[in-house]
C-alpha cells in the first residue's frame, strides 16, 4: 500500500473512532423528590456534560401479587407524580438537556419488580388494567412535551414472560399515541429474553454486570470480567439489529461491589470509592468506544447536588466523588 494511501486509510480510522465515542446518549438518572426544581438543581447536570436525563415518575403496589397500581396521588413525593415530571422535564429543557421518560414501579418494602406475579386470570386482568393506565397517563405526558425517548417498563421480567400478548398489544396502544422513540429497562440478566425488542428502537439494558469477586478489582480486572457480559450485549444488538441502550448503569461506592452490583443492601457499608471508579472506568471503556452502542444513564443523580454523595457515602450516586470527575470527562465527549 503506497505512503499517502496509509495515511488516507488511518485518518479514516481515526475519524471512525472519534464518531463511535460522539453523539452518544450521556445520561443521569434524576432522581424524584419532594420539591420542585431550579435552575440551581439543573447546573450540575449540565456541568458533569450530562445531555439527557431520565425522569422517574413512579406507581405503587403493595406486594408481588397484588394487580393494582396505585399513582399520581397527594401522598406521593412531588417527583414521583405526572405534575412534578413535567415540571422537572421543562427546567431540565431550559438547559437543553434530553429527556428519557422512565415511569416505574415500586413494590412495598423495595421487593424486586422482576417478581411481580398474579396467581390467577382476574388477577392478571386487573394488573394489565391498572399497568396501562399507568402507563399512558405518562405516554400521553410524552407525547404533550414530544419527550425524545420513552421507556415502556423498568424490570418486569415474570410480568413479560406470563403475559407477552398483552405486552406486545401495548406497545402499539404506545405507538399510536406517542411518536417518539421506545425501550423498555430490562434487568442485566432479562434481556436475552425479552420477546419485544423488534418491536422497540433501543434494547435498554439495567447494566449491573458482575465485573469480580474482589473487594477492589482493579481496571484491568473489571476490563476481563466484562468480555463475557459484552459479547453477550453485543450478540443480542446484532440478533435484532438494535442499537443497545443502558437504561441504567453504575456502581456502589462500596466494598465488593463489582461482585453483585444490583445489592442496594445497607448492611453494605465500607464507603471503598476506588471500587467504583474502577468500575465505572471499566464500563466506560469497554462500551462507549463501540458503535453499536447508544449510551447510558447513571444510576444514580441526586437533585440537591451540593449535598449528595460525597466521601463518606457508600451508595450508587457518583455525585462529589471520583466517579464523578471520570463520568464528566466521558461525557464530554460530545
């Protein structure tokens, strides 16, 4: 190959690897609160280069196998209702940030939502119902604000695999409604099963992959324990030829946390901020780079920042920690 043609194909090269790392969705998780917010709560997300958001209004069932969602009510926080998310929605716009509309559900005493389960037909009915006002209240909301991305579900796995025609029947009930972009949150080991994501534009993943057994596993640690988890990620895009999407992504900033990340167990307390950081580099490393990969949200950002995470906090936020000057220097790729 001559000189000037090397040169040709390597800048080429070059200029392709610059457009894997750009224009990807760098996102926070907003978490919901009791107040409205402010520009004030607005500027740090836009100082860590954040250029989405996922609001999270929420809805709340008693136990797994109860089938009706109870929502938008005075006693919930303001954040978690449909007035709070459109307020937060329009003050994040003022500073052009995205949005991501992710409506979830809670589960009394934070009981996995991946278990949620009828034990009979009109049982099932009753939660379909409830499940789909829910939902299109929040559609509707998306539509109204031309919300970019919506999020059908966050971690539903037992709800899907019992009941895929109705899933399947609302997702175009959405898209008759809403004329934006759909995914749907599935947990880190659901989403090799979900059935619907020909029917989606991301495949949204809940990206708390194992990395390492180790109380501080090191980068290049992190790095081999996510090959397994990436050739995963990267068969399922290529099976559905979907770009993936981390609906949410991070870890704790606590001992052993690459081990089980998805633990928000609080009898886990040794604060180990380096754990994270290795983590999150290693994440960021392996997935960012690839052109198949849309971006992510961390899990998780706190609107008070000045009084979120920092030093002594073991919990999943990056806010006023190490985690957070490597999550502002990724998203500063814009």
């Amino acid at each position: 190959m001559k000189p000037f043609k090397v040169i040709i194909f390597l800048s080429i090269l070059s200029i392709q690897s610059c457009r894997a790392q750009t224009n990807k969705i760098n996102g926070v998780s907003f978490v919901a609160s009791r107040e409205a917010v402010n520009e004030s709560h607005v500027t740090p997300v836009v100082k860590v280069n954040a250029n989405y958001a996922a609001i999270m209004p929420f809805g709340f069932i008693k136990d797994l196998e109860h089938p009706e969602i109870v929502f938008n009510t005075d006693r919930q926080w303001f954040g978690e209702t449909k007035t709070g998310a459109q307020q937060y929605i329009e003050e994040l716009r003022k500073k052009h940030i995205k949005i991501m509309l992710k409506p979830q559900i809670w589960v009394w005493r934070g009981q996995f939502t991946g278990f949620i389960e009828m034990q009979n037909e009109a049982d099932w009915k009753t939660l379909e119902d409830s499940y789909s006002k829910f939902i299109l209240e929040y559609v509707k909301l998306a539509q109204d604000l031309k919300v970019d991305i919506f999020c059908i579900g966050t971690e539903l796995e037992k709800f899907i695999e019992n009941r895929p025609a109705y899933w399947f029947s609302l997702i175009e009930e959405i898209k008759i409604r809403y004329k934006g972009k759909l995914t749907y949150a599935a947990n880190w080991d659901e989403f090799k099963r979900t059935p619907f994501w020909d029917k989606l534009n991301f495949i949204g993943v809940d990206a708390y992959f194992p990395v390492s057994d180790s109380k501080t596993p090191t980068v290049d640690a992190c790095l081999e324990g996510l090959k397994v988890h990436k050739a995963i990620v990267y068969n399922i895009s290529k099976k559905h030829n979907k770009p993936i999407l981390f609906t949410e992504f991070g870890y704790r900033s606590v001992d052993y946390s690459g081990k089980e990340p998805w633990k928000s167990d609080r009898s886990m307390n040794q604060v180990n901020l380096e754990v994270q950081a290795n983590t999150t580099q290693a994440l960021f490393e392996t997935f960012w780079k690839e052109d198949w990969f849309a971006g992510g949200f961390i899990w998780k950002w706190y609107h008070n920042h000045d009084n979120a995470g920092g030093e002594n906090n073991s919990r999943f936020t990056p806010q006023n920690k190490p985690a957070e000057a490597l999550i502002r220097k990724q998203y500063s790729f814009k």
